[in-house]
C-alpha cells in the first residue's frame, strides 16, 4: 500500500526532494529510497541529482537533500 501512496504523492507534486518524502511518509530516506528506485526502474519517475531547492512543503530555510525525484508517468511504454 505504501508504494502506491507515494506514487501517488509523487504524480499530485510533480517534484520532490528526498527529504520531502522523508517527512510526509514519516520514514528515513534510506526506508524509502528502494521504493521509489523500484517507480524509477518502472520508468514512472526519474532521479535527479543535486538539484537546488525549489521550496517543498516542509519548509525548510536551506534544502540539504541531494536526491529529488520527478514525475515523468509510464514514458517507456512510449519509447
């Protein structure tokens, strides 16, 4: 049920840093990372790396996050 709730998460918001989801889904990053690299392998999301901060909902004063995945839905099925 949790993958579906953060693919979910992930289609409403478009683009989330790991420490967004981090804080939503109460989980630590590294709980987390393995599920949404299983969306990234399904071609439903794609990583980026080392990408500033564009404001998320916990406001934060300065995004140390690393990790910030992005929506991209089924784009393999078109390739």
């Amino acid at each position: 049920m949790l993958l579906s709730e953060i693919r979910a998460y992930l289609h409403d918001k478009q683009r989330v840093s790991s420490a967004e989801l981090s804080v939503v889904f109460g989980l630590d990053a590294g709980v987390l990372a393995p599920m949404v690299e299983h969306l990234v392998r399904k071609g439903w999301v794609r990583c980026l790396q080392e990408q500033g901060c564009r404001g998320c909902e916990i406001s934060c004063t300065s995004c140390h996050s690393p990790l910030w995945y992005e929506w991209q839905g089924n784009q393999k099925a078109c390739q």
